[in-house]
C-alpha cells in the first residue's frame, strides 16, 4: 500500500511539474517569433553566422591594449551550429533560449527539492515559469538564458555533492561550472557565491575537493583566462555600462519580482517597487525568525540566501572601481532568489483568504507587466522589419541610407541584407563605442567615419535616428544631432516618417 501511494505521489509530483512546463513553453512562446530583434540580438546572428575563426579574431584580436569584445565564445559557437542546422528566422534563433529557460525550470524544480522537498521544489519551479524577468531573457538570443541554466546547473551539482560526494557529482560541477565561465563573464560571482556559503557555514569537509575543483575547472578555463583581463580592459576603455548606485539597485529589485520597461508609467513603477520591498522584506523576516527547521534546511535556506544577494553585492562593490554591473548577468541570482520564496511560501502555510489578499495583488502586476513585456515596441526594440520594408519600397537605386549609429543599422541589416545601408562609428571612447575594429571586421560592417564618406555623390539620403539620440546629444551640448545637422546644411528635408520612436527622415539636394 505504501509503495502504491509513493507512486501515486511521484506521478502527482511528474504532472505538475510537466503542467507547469507546458504554461512556461506557452508563456515564452507568446510573441517569441514577431517581436523585433533589437541591436544585440541582431548582432548576435550576424557575428555567430561567421567562421569559428573570424568570431575569434573579432574577439581576442587586441586594440589599445584590450580585447575587441567583451563576451567569451560559448554561446556565438552554439548559435553558429544551431542556425546552420535550422536558419536564421527570428523564431529559430530564440528558440534555444526558451529550451535553456525551461531547463532552467527543472533544475529550479530539482533544487528545492533536493534542499527541500518535492512541494517547495514545485512552488520553485511555478515562481520561475511565470517570473517576467526569467521569461524575457527566455524571449532573447543572447548568452542570459543559457548563463541562467549553466549556473543552475553548477548549484545542482554543487547541492548534490554537498548532501552525497561521489566523484561523478564533482566532476558535473566542474563542468557546469567551467561551461558557465565560457559562457559569461559574470558566472564567477555564482561560484564565489558557492565559497561564501562553504566559508559562512563552516561545512570544512567540502573544502579539499571545492579546492581541487576550482584547480580543476581553473585549468580548464586557462586559455581563456588571460583574455578576460583584456576584455574588462575594453570596458574600462569604453564602455556603456555605468557606475551603479541606488536607481540601479532600484531597478534590480523590481526586475528580480516583475521586470522593468521605460513604458512604464511612474505610477506603476511605484506600486511595482514597494510590492518587490514588501516581498523581500517579508522574506527576509521569514528566513531570520522562523525557528524548528533543522540544519539541513536552515543551510539550504542560507544556500539560496547567499547565491541571491551575494552575486548583487559584490558586483556592485566591484563596480564602484570597475564598473561590471549589468542586471540581465544576474538572472542566476533572480533564479536562486525565486526558489528561496518557493521554500518561504510553502513553509508559511497561510490561511487561504490571506494568501488570496497577499497574492492577488501580485498576480496582477505579473500579469501588467508581462503584457507591457509582449506588446514592448521602442528603443531598443521598434518595428524595425516595418522602418525596412519602407525604406526597401522608396529606395531608388542612386540613394544612400545613413544610419546615425549601429544601434539601429544592425536591426535593419538583419531585416533586409540585401538592401545598401551605411552607419556612422560611435565617437571614440565614448560609452557608446563598443564595437571595436576587429569586430567589425569580423563581421564584414565597418562603420563610416564622415558623412562624406556615407553619402558619397547621392542625390538623395534617407538617414534613421532614434528619437532618444536628440535629447542624449542636446546633454552634450549639441542643438541637434551632429550627422543631421551636417545633412541639412546640404540637403533639403523632403518627408519624416516614424515608427514609434525611430524617425527615417528623406534628405533630397535642393
């Protein structure tokens, strides 16, 4: 008779999970082929279609001292071998983010019930499948969903050498990890995290072999080791990332409950921060009052406690001397956070009219921010396939079409290759100028210099802007936009059209 019920549970416990999966695959499914690719996602299908060897060279290659790019190669090698075999629509090139993201979901599941039982691991994975966070960067082709699931990984194997040894769970955290390395460069602060917590909870025989795993997957990572140095030295050359402070721990804290867009009016910001404070501070409380837990579960709690604030903390200690601090890179953190509430709220066991006025609100919200998630269509993101398919239909065979930037030429080159379209280079040093030479000669792009240069003798010049770059030029004392202004010394403006937020304006000689 026991046997049948533990059956029956372990078959209960496979259809939730598999329920839960399915709203995950449905929720990352929604719009994941019709949203517009924006500059990174662009960049990433046209770096990764390179050979292996022109991706390294527009990686590694050194100017002024540091690395062309600022990425290691892990995912622009898979997304190389995935497009070869599938294409290169933007459904496909997604598509490896919503498999990693629903991995990501499983090995949630798995924790919390390794650390736990199967009810918190379950809650994990539900609080994962429908955290906005989680499910936008599930939506994206770049490296986040992938780190994500590596990362998760690594802590899988990590919990598991932890509660059994054997060599065959250290060896799978050797690799998680070392695979996480290659992927992001912001993988280390999970690792670190792991050290923190064998420290803080004094768990000394896991020391030798944590030791002898980190010389392990330190050997492995060697080849690329010195070139990490090189890479935060483009970002100490210029990069756009910037000195976090308050608004950007602000803005993690919202991203980690309900994600965060510009769109979004002030209002809802507002109610959507104190929300995320509420929840974390109940959190908080929870983990620091509640008595009766065993050892096992109070170091699980501590386990998923450190992995969630300690990444966030030491990347904005380090990012007050170098600045590194890119919210998207702690999505491991937001996963390990998410499972930590899983455990929270199945061991509160609220009365069901209080967990509806608590929750209620929060669904809400998830729901509102999802549908701002969906429907998002301005910087970085406009419908540039539509800005495209415009300029494909007026273009005259004389003309010229200028980009002021790359932020909006890559999008547009991905849309229509065939079409002729220039970009101006960032000015140098300048936040904003991340593609290196290397790169672009990588990539077959290089960047015009002048606007001579651009426009050559044409008699006619379409020139695309976003309408965020008047008011960034007029901050740095600029009346209008420099490539405009010298457009319309020459030119006369013949027709303005916008889509949403990107303007295309039509340039003729007088």
């Amino acid at each position: 008779m026991t046997a049948v019920l533990e059956k029956l549970k372990l078959k209960r416990e496979e259809v939730s999970l598999a329920a839960i999966l399915l709203l995950a695959l449905v929720l990352r499914l929604i719009n994941l082929g019709s949203r517009n690719l924006w500059y990174d996602e662009a960049f990433a299908v046209l770096y990764a279609e390179k050979s292996f060897s022109a991706i390294l060279y527009g990686t590694i290659t050194p100017i002024e001292g540091a690395a062309a790019d600022v990425h290691p190669l892990l995912y622009y090698f898979f997304l190389h071998l995935w497009m070869g075999l599938f294409g290169q629509s933007s459904f496909i090139v997604r598509l490896p983010s919503v498999i990693f993201g629903l991995a990501s979901i499983v090995l949630a599941f798995s924790i919390g019930q390794q650390l736990f039982d199967p009810g918190a691991g379950l809650l994990a994975a539900a609080i994962t499948a429908i955290a906005p966070f989680h499910i936008n960067y599930s939506q994206e082709n770049r490296m986040y969903s992938l780190l994500c699931f590596l990362s998760l990984l690594t802590v899988y194997f990590f919990v598991r050498c932890w509660q059994r040894n054997g060599y065959g769970n250290w060896l799978g955290f050797i690799l998680a990890a070392t695979l996480s390395l290659y992927t992001h460069n912001l993988a280390f602060l999970v690792i670190l995290a792991l050290d923190l917590f064998v420290l803080l909870t004094q768990r000394w025989r896991l020391l030798k072999p944590l030791i002898i795993s980190h010389l392990a997957f330190g050997l492995l990572f060697l080849p690329w080791f010195t070139i990490v140095f090189s890479q935060f030295g483009k970002v100490r050359q210029a990069y756009w990332v910037p000195r976090p402070g308050l608004k950007e721990l602000v803005q993690t804290l919202i991203s980690f409950h309900f994600d965060l867009l510009p769109t979004m009016p002030l209002g809802l910001v507002s109610i959507l921060l104190f929300l995320s404070l509420l929840i974390l501070v109940l959190i908080l409380y929870r983990v620091v009052r509640v008595r009766g837990r065993d050892r096992q579960t109070k170091e699980g709690i501590y386990l998923l406690l450190i992995l969630a604030l300690a990444p966030v903390v030491v990347a904005f200690l380090i990012s007050q001397f170098q600045s590194i601090y890119i919210i998207r890179g702690l999505l491991p953190a937001a996963a390990a956070y998410y499972i930590l509430v899983a455990k929270i709220l199945a061991e509160a066991q609220l009365p069901k009219r209080v967990a509806w006025l608590l929750f209620s609100p929060v669904v809400v919200l998830l729901v509102i921010s999802l549908a701002y998630h969906y429907t998002y269509a301005q910087f970085p993101r406009p419908p540039f396939d539509r800005a495209v398919a415009y300029l494909r239909e007026n273009y005259q065979l004389s003309d010229a079409i200028v980009h002021d930037n790359k932020l909006t030429f890559f999008p547009c080159h991905y849309y229509d290759r065939e079409l002729p379209q220039a970009f101006m280079a960032d000015p140098p040093g300048a936040g904003s100028d991340t593609l290196a030479l290397p790169t672009q000669e990588a990539l077959g792009l290089l960047a015009s210099r002048a606007m001579e240069e651009a426009t050559g003798d044409s008699q006619r010049v379409w020139f695309v802007i976003f309408q965020r770059a008047f008011a960034e030029y007029e901050e740095l004392g600029y009346p209008q936009p420099p490539h405009k202004a010298w457009l319309e010394e020459r030119y006369r403006l013949a027709e303005t059209v916008t889509f949403n937020d990107l303007n295309v304006y039509l340039y003729e000689t007088p």
